[in-house]
C-alpha cells in the first residue's frame, strides 16, 4: 500500500474507533443504571470488566485508560448506592482495577510494536524500491507499465526482475525470474539488475550483453566458499533491445517464458528459434547466443511476463489463461491492460499466488509522418535566450 493510500486510511480509521466507542460507554451507563434502579440484581459491577476489555481491542492505550477509569467511577457509583448488598465489593473493584491496568499495558506494548514493524517496513519499502526501480511510463517512443505481485506476504519483490536502459540508439530492457524465494532471491535479482545496468551501455550486441550477464550471475551466485552450491543457481531471463529507428524487436531469451505480441486483434507468441540455456548456465550453451528479430510498429504492443502468471492456478487447477484475457483489453494502454492482469491473476488464483509474478506492457507509441511542408521548412534558429535555456536544462 502506498503512502498517501495510508494516510487516506487514517481518519477512516479514527472515525470507526470513535463510534465503536458507543459500546463500551453505553455499556457502562446501561449497567450503572439498572444497578442504581434495581438493587436486587447485584451482578453489574462485576460486568462492568467488560468495557475496558472490549475497548483495548480498538482503541489506545490511552482511550482504554479513560474507559477503565469511568467503569471503576461507575462501580463507586453502585457500590456508595447498594454496597450493602452487594457481595464481594471490595474484591470486583480490584478485579477490575487489574483487569484494566493489564489490558491497557498490553494495548501500549501492542501500539508501541506496530509502530516498530510500521518503520521496519517502510524501512524495508524503501530498500526494495530501490532494488527494484519503478519503470517510467514513458522511455523515448514507448509507452511503459509494469506490475510486480510478490507471493510473499507484506513484501514488495521476491525473486522476479525487471529493468530499463535507454542508449543512444534504442531503449533495452531485461525481464527475468531468479530461481528460489526470499531474501537470497531478492539478492541475486539485485546483483543481475546491477549488472544489466552497467553492461547494457557497455556491451555493444545483444549477444555480448548477454554472456556479461551470464559471467555476472556465475561470478556473483557461485561464491568461492561454497563451491559445492556453483551451478545450481540460475536466472531465467530475456534481454530486449528495442530500437527507435527500426519498426522491430531483438531478444535473446534464455530460457525464459516467450513474449507475447498484442498486434490489432491478433495475440501471438514470440517464440525463440535457439533459446539459451538461463543465466549462471551459460557453458551448456558455449557463450553462444542467438538474437531472434520481431516485427514492432506503431501501436504494437510487447507484452512479457514471468512464469508467476502462466503457472497460477485457480481452484479446479487450470492455468492462468494470459493470451485469451490478454486479448480482452487489447485495446487499452499499458499501464491499465498490466493493471487490470494483475487484478484479474489474483482473482483467479483466489487471492494467493504460489509464486512471484511481474507483467510488463511496451508499447510504441503511433508518430504521425511529417507533411511536406514541414520538411521543406527550414528549421528556426534558436535565439541565444532560447539557447541558454536549453543548456540550463
């Protein structure tokens, strides 16, 4: 849940806790009236216990205080009006005493926890933020939108990955699925994200980026000291290089899930004619890396995923359909169509998913062709405010 979304909560939240407050005091009222208007029945103020009880349950140390302190006045009340009928006086008002210093030490110790979990969690947000970078909506001629469903709960990321760079020719992007859970996986994400990073600026083919990776992960997942674990660490990835002159697509998958192409009405799936074997696996393939060439023109769209989405399963067992809903909002942008999968892969895999999952959408955007005029037109010269603007900016 995001920031602002918690602080929409909030008064939501203080204006239910002020109404539940109804109960308890009326409660108090109700128990201190009949015992004043009917003496024979003596069993309120051992009754009276409750509303300190029911009030830690919602409300603040503090509140719960004042509750328990206004049952004790009421039981005062009963005992200067009935006391000599009432059995056991002494000994309900001190149970009551207990009860409520018990109930209102605890509702402290509970909020004081919350708040510590509430700052190791944003804590924790913010380190998976930046492990995980939000991808813009907007990189060069594509259109961008990403959605990432972690399996564990109270946890921004696991195991899947995701990353853009923009060169000077193009814009490449990584997707990819590190094999295991938790904080390992969230560390090698982080080392192969790293990686991409800094190799997609340096590498100048797809193929060379991809064995920088693949040594990468082999250098980074098989530690030294645990030669007996080097070899079974591996990432399952696809590296794109989408670039802005061409009308196409360059990917090297290895062993990746295919891609799929939103084109019109037509879905259909990119597969590679010579995967590679995934990353951290890369002598089985002899640092032989294939590039497989798709079509991409305005207003097509790119849609890649993990095996998070294709492998969830809904209560009889059956797949996620991704190609199918896929189709159904073809024609919205991608940050909706990633964001209606993403509430439709919950509902059907019932609200849990098994394992990570992350979607992302790229579009390119439809560039109308310039008229004739406006190539014969000569270009305006800048004046030197105008320049100096720029150079500011």
């Amino acid at each position: 849940m995001r920031l602002w979304q918690r602080f929409a909560h909030r008064p939501r939240s203080r204006q239910a806790d002020s109404a539940l407050l109804v109960f308890p005091l009326g409660l108090i009222a109700a128990i201190v009236l009949a015992d004043v208007l009917t003496p024979s029945l003596p069993m309120g103020p051992s009754l009276l216990i409750v509303a300190p009880a029911l009030t830690a349950s919602f409300a603040s140390p503090l509140i719960t205080g004042a509750i328990a302190a206004l049952a004790a006045a009421g039981m005062l009340v009963i005992g200067l009006q009935n006391g000599h009928l009432i059995r056991d006086f002494d000994s309900q008002l001190i149970a009551l005493l207990v009860v409520s210093v018990i109930v209102t030490a605890f509702g402290y110790l509970r909020e004081r926890r919350a708040r510590e979990l509430a700052l190791v969690r944003t804590v924790s947000e913010a380190a998976q933020r930046v492990v995980l970078r939000p991808l813009p909506r907007r990189i060069g001629p594509l259109r961008v939108g990403s959605v990432y469903l972690a399996a564990q709960e109270q946890a921004l990321l696991g195991g899947d990955l995701y990353a853009t760079v923009r060169t000077s020719t193009g814009t490449r992007l990584i997707i990819g699925d590190v094999m295991g859970k938790g904080l390992t996986a969230i560390g090698d994400a982080a080392l192969l994200l790293g990686a991409f990073r800094e190799g997609a600026h340096r590498q100048a083919t797809l193929p060379d980026l991809a064995a920088y990776l693949d040594h990468s992960v082999c250098w980074n997942l098989a530690d030294p000291t645990e030669a007996e674990k080097a070899g079974e660490c591996f990432i399952t990835a696809t590296v794109l290089d989408i670039p802005d002159a061409l009308p196409q697509v360059d990917m090297v998958t290895c062993g990746h899930p295919p891609a799929l192409l939103l084109h019109g009405q037509k879905v259909s799936t990119l597969h590679a004619t010579c995967p590679a074997p995934p990353l951290g696996l890369g002598e089985l393939a002899g640092h032989r890396y294939h590039v497989d060439t798709f079509p991409f023109g305005p207003g097509d769209m790119l849609l890649l995923h993990t095996d998070g989405v294709i492998e969830a399963r809904d209560a009889r067992g059956v797949f996620y359909p991704l190609s199918e809903r896929a189709a159904s909002w073809v024609h919205h942008s991608p940050s909706a169509l990633v964001h209606h999968l993403g509430a439709d892969l919950i509902a059907h895999a019932g609200g849990h998913l098994a394992d990570d999952a992350a979607v992302i959408a790229v579009q390119r955007s439809r560039q109308p062709a310039p008229t004739k005029a406006a190539e014969r037109a000569p270009l305006p010269r800048p004046t030197a405010g105008a320049a100096r603007r720029r150079a500011d900016s």
